[in-house]
C-alpha cells in the first residue's frame, strides 16, 4: 500500500487546491491510500471520499490546531474542535477511535508540540499517539526532520513521510509504503511499525506562493472553521 497521510484540498484556508483535482493527481501518481487533513474541519475530506474512484482509499482526516502544535487524526467522521491542549485532542480522536499522528513537531517556521516550553504538554501526548511525521516533504530548511525521527525513536513510535501537499504539484512527493490490506483504523496501526519511507521535499516556489493563497481564501471568506 502507498499512502500520503498529509494532504489538503481547498477546504484548508491556505489551499486552492479542489478535491477532483487531488484524487486525480494521486491516482495517477500510484497513490493507495490518501489522507485528507484540511485544517480544523473535515468537509473537503468527506466531498473528496464521495467523489473517489477505485483502486484509491480516502481517508477522512484533520489537521487539529492545539494549544502547542498540530496533531493529524486519521479515519474520523467528525471534526475536532481547535484550541484544546494536545491531549485534550488526542482523547477526542481516540474516543472516535481513530489514529493519532504529531505533524511537523519540531519545524521551526510551524506550529509544533517540540517547540521549547511545551516539554510538559508533549509527554502527556505521548502515550496517545499512534506515529510521528519523521519526514514533511514541506520542512524545507533547518534540521527539524531528523530531530522528529530521534524523538519517534527514543519513544518507540513509527515514522511516516508526508507530503503535506497544499498544492496539486505536491500530491504524492513523500509517501509511506505499508503491508496491505489496509481497510480501517485498526489495519493502518497494525501497519505503521513496519514501514518504509519514500521521502523528497516539496517545492519552494510553492512554499513562497503560500502568502497569496492565503489571501485569495481570505477574500473567498474561508477560514479556519469547523462545519457544525
């Protein structure tokens, strides 16, 4: 199995990107398994489910903003209220029984729960998460990749590649390769021990790019919001 577990679509208020565009993009890059972890809602995950073809997983995901940092729940039906410690929303994902990851936790231009003064915040998650983001295609400078796959292994944790693509372009640039079949929550953690990692990074002209996406999402009047 060959899965993207980080990846937006134009629910996210910095993505433009529309959902029939990312399946295609992701079919036709040999993608299995494809995450949609819009920011703070699930939406854009659920159209992108309706409208998959086979041969490509959607699975329904979230990128959660806490009080220190970002979390990824995977196979969730319904969105994570934003702002609660990481904990707080690690348990909420858990109670839907769904998998728990750390995004991008030591990327020094994002928020992430490795940042110093958050040590405390960090060990109470622990025991709730399922893997680390070990390598983002999106962490283009400084060492905060490598700093992420130490932590993932002094704890004991699995690392995956994500291509945390905000753009088509990016779809797909990271991966993880996993043993199948994987139909569910419990297959994927089942999984994540024995991975494999294809790992690239991102494009910085996309990353420059971001400031006017952002604005263009501001003007459409998307924000960071959680669909009642």
């Amino acid at each position: 199995m060959f899965a993207d577990l980080h990846c937006h679509t134009n629910a996210s208020f910095d993505s433009l990107s529309k959902p029939e565009a990312v399946l295609r993009a992701a079919s036709t890059r040999g993608l299995t398994h494809l995450a949609i972890t819009d920011h703070d809602r699930i939406d854009g995950a659920l159209r992108a489910r309706d409208a998959a073809s086979d041969g490509l997983d959607v699975i329904i995901g979230q990128e959660v903003r806490t009080t220190t940092g970002d979390l990824i729940a995977l196979y969730i039906e319904t969105a994570i209220a934003p702002g609660q410690t990481p904990a707080e929303a690690a348990q909420r994902i858990r109670d839907q029984k769904g998998l728990v990851g750390i995004a991008h936790p030591f990327d020094r231009f994002r928020a992430g729960a490795g940042r110093r003064g958050w040590e405390a915040e960090l060990e109470a998650l622990i025991p709730l998460l399922d893997f680390v983001e070990i390598w983002n295609a999106r962490l283009l400078v400084g060492g905060g990749n490598q700093q992420a796959a130490e932590y993932a292994a002094q704890h004991g944790l699995p690392g995956v590649a994500v291509s945390d693509a905000h753009t088509v372009l990016e779809v797909g640039v990271a991966y993880t390769i996993l043993d199948g079949p994987i139909n569910n929550a419990e297959d994927l953690r089942a999984a994540l021990p024995t991975a494999q990692l294809v790992t690239a990074r991102g494009s910085r002209v996309v990353r420059v790019a971001m400031p006017v996406t952002k604005l263009i999402q501001r003007l459409r009047g998307n924000r960071r919001v959680v669909p009642a």
